[in-house]
C-alpha cells in the first residue's frame, strides 16, 4: 500500500498540509495513540487536536479497505481473463467504493440471472445487433437463434431484451445518471403496515403512518425510527425518484432511431431500470442513509458520553451512598474518601414499612461514625422522599445530591462488580457506585458499558460495531484529558489510559498490591510486560500526588523532565520553586528551549501545566433542587417555570428532568429565541436549566417543554 498517495488524498479530503498528514500517519503507523499524538507530538502534527487526528485515522482504514478491495476485484477480473491495460489503470485510480463496485459489476460472480441463462442460450451477439437498430424486422433476424434452447423467435428477442436489460443497470454511466437523480431529489415515504395499524406497537409510529419528504432533509432521529417501524413490521418504508425522468435520460442514451429494433430496445431499458437499476441504487441509497443517520446518531451519543464521563467531581470525601425504594428500603453504604466500602445496612423510613425513627437513628449515627461529608441518592423510586428525610435528619453542613443511577444495576450484575464485592448483593454494590459516582463520576462510569448508561438516541438500531469503537474512543480521550492517580485507579480505569489495556493495567494493580504505592513514574519500568514503548505512551496520563518529583503529578511528560530542569537552573531555582513562583516562569524565554525536537508549542504547554500541575479540567459541582410540591405528572400545569435538570441531549432536542418521575422533551425548535441547529450548542448533559410547561400528553405519556424565555441558570451537576 502506497503511503505517500495516501497521504495526498487524505490531505486534500480533509483540507490539510501535506506534511502535517505524514508526521501524524508516520505516527498512527508506529502505533502512537491519538491522545498521546496530539498531546505530545503537536511539531510532527502541526498541533493537530484528537478530532482531525481521529478523522485522519478513519480515512486511512477507508482508504487501506478499498486497496485491499481493489486487490480482490483485480485478481477476480485477471483470472476471468478479461484483465486490459485500460481496466487495470482505471482500479488503480479509482479511490471511491461506490466507483469501483460499479466497474466491478459487470465481472462480479453472481447468481444465475435470466441474462445469464439468455447469454447461455448463444443470444448476446442478437443483443448487440437490437442495440445497433439497423435492421427492420427483429424477428427475421432473430429467427436465426430458434433451436432446441429457443423455440421461437419471440423466445429469442426477450432473452436479448433480458441481456440488453442487465448491461443498462451495470453500465457505469447509467448508474451514475440515476445515482445522481437519487442525489438531487430522492423522497422517503413511510406507510402503516394495515393489518398492524390499531396495535399497541404501532401507536408509537403514528407520526409515521403516512409520511413523506426528502430524503436529504430527513433527519437522522426520524430515518432510524421509520426503519425501527419497518424492522417491527409497522412501517413499509421506501426511497423513490421521478421515474419517468430517470428512464426518459436512460432512453436517450440507447434508444438512437424510431424502428423496431428501436422499440425492443427502450422495453428493455424500462425493464432493466425497474426491474434492476432502480431498485439497486434505492437499496444503495437506503444503505447510505442509514450510514449518515448511524453516524449523526453515534455523533450525538458520543458527545452526550463525553459530557457524562466529565461531569464534575466531588473529589476525595467520605460519601454516603443511597439506593432509595419503597417497599424494599433504601440500601445504605458508607464509603471512604478513596472509594472503599466500610459499612452497609437498610433503612425502612418511607411506607409501607415506615420505621422512620428507627431510620433516623441509624443513618445520624453512620453519618457520626463514618465521618460523612456528602452524601449520594440516587435518582431513581423513592428519591424525592429520600432526599427529603435525609435533609432532615443529617447535619446542615453534610451536602446532599442526587446523582443518575443509570447502569447502576448493570454494573452490581457485572463481572467487574463481583471481583470488586464478591461477598455482597447486587443492591450493595449498585449503592456503591451511585456512591463513587459522587467522588469522581469518569472513575466510576468507566465500568459500566456506554449503551447502558441511558444518554443515546437510538443506539439499538445504529451499526453496532461502530458505536462500539466510537464509544471506546471517548472513553479513552475523556480519561486521559482527565489523568489518572497511578496509585488509586482501578484496573478497569488503567486499562483506558494511552498504552496500556488490560493486560498492562492488571499488571500494574498487581505490582502497587505486593510493592506499595509508586513514588515516581519511573518504578512503572519495573511492572512486568511494561517495556519502553508503553511507558512512552502512558506516562504523561498518569499521575502521583505525593511524588518526589512534582513534575510526577504534572502533564508534563517524562521525556521533558531534563528541559524543565534546564528551565529551573537558568532561573537560579528548584522545579518546585519555578512552579510556584510566577515571576519566575514569566521570565523564561522560551524561544532559547526551541530544538529541532521542541517547538513552541510543546515549550507553552509545559509552561502552561507548571502554572497548575495536575490540574483537573472538569467543573466545580454544584447541588441541585427540585420545585416544592411538584412530584408527579398531575401537579403541572401548562405555563409553569419549574428547575430541571438535562438528562439527555438528541437531535431533535433535550430531555429535562423536573422531579415528576417522566422527563420532558424540550424540543429543538424551544430551546432558545434563536434558531438552533445543534442542541449540544445550547444544552449540556446535567446542566441546571429552567423550563416552562407547555403541554401535558397523560395518554402518550409525554411532557413539552420550552426554555424559550426563561430566565436560565448556567450550572452543571
């Protein structure tokens, strides 16, 4: 595979310098990871953020997938024998999937098709002789074809017609001719299914019973909830031209007299683009819609992830963990301010049970005992009650939150969950992490699979194994912006970090448990299995507190100790005092460190990391209230302006929580007084936000919202 061409297409696909596209895939090559490459190779990349650097890693793949197509359709077409100069340079050229499946369509091995069986039967040269509309009388001319395979000449004209037919829908130019009219004014329409149309099933798609609009102004919520229809069998979906004007430009281009021969040819150039050509592009264009829908809807999911995994933290506190209920109790857990389990019991304070008093007791003295500062509810049943006979029993200065039990029960069921709690049930260890959601949400979060956590739009229906690497992805970026304690994370948080996986990860826990605590990223050269190369990778990402060398709690990566050194000497000072002593820094002059290994910008970001070593990028958290009195769907009322909180963001809008057990959709169209194209530009996921009440559905179950107008609180929870 030829690195350098591919260099050129990806730089002027994504509009970037040649050079810069190969230091970074020089870089991906060597196996470098994307947070790493844009952290600490920003010369090779021409600072170059993880987006273009992820974007330029999925067109290389695209790119070494089509090579590796092109490689099958030469050797296909080669040992068919019907290989030319021509044809070879053309593949070699061609750099699109859609192009080279079109040259390949001719020569690719297929099912027995009626043209199949008419070239078997000797009828292709009476195909050529009907395309060339010289003669008057077909049948004469096709009378020479009649014996035991044809018996009449009829028989024998539609076998040619079927072979005329199959080369108009594999001939390239009119493929790209109809391709094209699919591209400028293609349709999607939606019909109910009728024997399904007054079912339970499908009441949930009556928007989609009788829809029609443009395929390209069809958003991508409501192209993947047709198709969800279509796969339960509610909705018959399909994508449709103006058929006349596709065959009348398909009928120019073969149909050349008025004669019979004339006559047979544009029925078989109908036929071929009813029967074959325009049913493959709609099947080629219901696939690649469905692609850019996938790609919108794992875009949209990624982002709300991201903005979940960097929540704000409360930090190193002993927390109190409370899975309210009713019936069941609220299962209590008292943690330490490193996340460890030291004491659980149940608590019955809320009917039918009811021992409020004795509830009392028992949660002042774990909040005595255990030394509790804050304390967790989760978000789920009972969890207005909770929080309001929590309020009441803790201490003022104990704060109180209630965090998104979402995947919580997923993660106590887990395998991660019974290494971590072997000895307790699953309503212990779901407590526990809403818990350390509290402490440090990434941390936590890491545990649980993405598609559970409840932020998606869709995610069952979209291309699975791209959400998954999508998903992945996000998760790696979001811990390594973050960093990583060296000394408290878990395997399951290492795993994440720039270089290591499992594998290291494990080795890593093992090596703290029979050593003790690392006291410089140094030691991790000793961990098993960890050699040179991974250590390059992960060492910027990991951090030590309490290390000797505080560039060790720093983002300030190992390779670049000896410069801040030299920084330290040349202002007659330790690096402890340079990175305390503002004056100082603000005298380097950072252009006598510039080398032919570091430019400026990797000399301002350590500039700028020794201004807050190890600082943590996300927010403060704040606590949040719900409005008095409203706890279920029957206190609204239309005009109300109620707190909420943002529990999801899609495409067409943002899901709000108002503390009445449903939450409510602000759409698009009312988020704000301007037009929105984006929610996320308007919206993030555990934002306070103020709604107003515009409607109360209690048939379908749904509450519409609007923040149009209302005056808006900027926190984030």
């Amino acid at each position: 595979m030829d690195i350098k061409l591919f260099v050129k297409l990806i730089a002027k696909r994504l509009n970037l310098q040649e050079k810069n596209v190969a230091g970074t895939l020089s870089l991906l090559e060597e196996g470098c990871t994307i947070p790493f490459i844009s952290r600490y190779r920003k010369e090779r990349t021409g600072g170059m953020d993880e987006i273009q650097i992820t974007a330029m890693s999925e067109q290389l793949e695209r790119l070494k997938e089509i090579a590796r197509r092109k490689e099958t359709v030469i050797k296909t077409i080669t040992e068919l024998g019907k290989m030319t100069p021509e044809l070879e340079m053309r593949i070699n050229d061609c750099w699109e999937s859609a192009e080279l499946e079109d040259i390949y369509l001719p020569f690719r091995p297929k099912r027995r098709t009626r043209a199949q069986v008419a070239r078997e039967h000797g009828l292709e040269p009476l195909a050529k002789i009907l395309l060339q509309q010289r003669e008057h009388d077909p049948e004469e001319v096709a009378l020479r074809y009649v014996g035991d395979d044809i018996a009449t000449p009829s028989d024998a004209l539609r076998g040619a017609q079927d072979i005329i037919a199959e080369m108009v829908s594999e001939n390239e130019r009119s493929r790209q001719q109809v391709r094209g009219q699919f591209r400028r004014q293609a349709m999607i329409s939606s019909k109910v299914v009728k024997a399904k149309a007054d079912t339970d099933a499908a009441s949930k798609y009556s928007d989609y019973f009788d829809w029609k609009e443009p395929l390209r102004r069809c958003s991508s919520h409501r192209l993947l909830a047709m198709r969800r229809g279509e796969d339960e069998g509610v909705l018959r979906v399909s994508i449709s031209v103006d058929d006349e004007e596709c065959m009348s430009r398909l009928l120019r281009d073969y149909v050349k007299s008025q004669g019979a021969c004339a006559r047979l040819v544009s029925e078989a150039v109908v036929d071929g683009y009813k029967r074959l050509l325009c049913p493959s592009i709609e099947t080629e264009f219901a696939a690649l819609s469905k692609e850019q829908a996938d790609e919108e809807a794992i875009r949209v999911f990624a982002e709300n992830l991201r903005q979940l995994l960097l929540a704000a933290p409360l930090g190193q506190k002993r927390v109190m963990g409370i899975d309210p209920g009713f019936r069941t109790g609220c299962k209590v857990v008292c943690l330490d301010a490193q996340g460890n389990l030291l004491y659980h019991e149940a608590i019955f304070p809320h009917p039918p049970v009811n021992h409020r008093m004795q509830a009392t007791v028992h949660l002042q003295q774990m909040i005595q005992e255990y030394k509790i500062e804050a304390i967790a509810i989760g978000n789920g049943t009972a969890s207005r009650e909770t929080r309001s006979f929590v309020e009441d029993v803790a201490d003022k200065d104990v704060r109180v939150f209630v965090v998104s039990e979402d995947g919580a029960s997923v993660y106590s069921a887990s395998k991660t969950a019974r290494e971590e709690f072997p000895n307790e049930d699953v309503t212990v260890r779901g407590a526990v992490s809403i818990g350390r959601r509290l402490i440090d949400p990434l941390a936590e979060l890491v545990k649980i699979d993405p598609k559970s956590i409840g932020v998606g739009q869709y995610q069952h229906d979209v291309d699975q194994t791209k959400l998954k690497h999508s998903l992945e992805q996000t998760v790696v970026s979001c811990v390594n912006l973050v960093g990583v304690n060296l000394n408290t994370a878990s395997a399951h948080l290492l795993q994440y970090v720039s270089g290591l996986g499992p594998s290291l990860a494990k080795n890593i826990v093992d090596y703290r448990r029979e050593n003790g605590p690392f006291f410089s990223r140094g030691e991790l050269k000793k961990v098993p299995r960890l050699g040179a190369a991974a250590f390059e990778q992960c060492a910027g990402f990991l951090r030590i507190p309490d290390a000797r060398n505080p560039l060790d709690n720093s983002a300030v990566h190992p390779e670049r100790y000896q410069l801040v050194e030299q920084m330290a000497s040349d202002m007659d000072c330790s690096v402890d005092e340079l990175i305390h002593n503002t004056q100082k820094r603000k005298s380097l002059d950072l252009q006598r460190y510039v080398s032919s290994e570091v430019g400026m910008p990797t000399l301002t970001d350590i500039v700028r990391e020794l201004e807050k070593p190890g600082r943590d990028p996300r927010e403060q958290i704040e606590e949040f209230r719900f409005a008095s009195g409203i706890e279920t769907v029957d206190n609204l009322e239309p005009g109300m302006e109620l707190p909420g909180i943002v529990t999801n963001i899609t495409a067409f809008g943002a899901f709000v929580d108002i503390g009445v057990h449903q939450d409510g959709l602000v759409h698009v169209s009312q988020l704000a007084d301007h037009f929105v194209k984006d929610p996320a530009q308007v919206v993030r996921l555990h934002q306070h936000v103020r709604v107003r009440v515009l409607d109360i559905d209690h048939r379908r179950g749904r509450i519409s919202l609007s923040m149009k107008g209302v005056n808006q609180r900027n926190d984030s929870f």
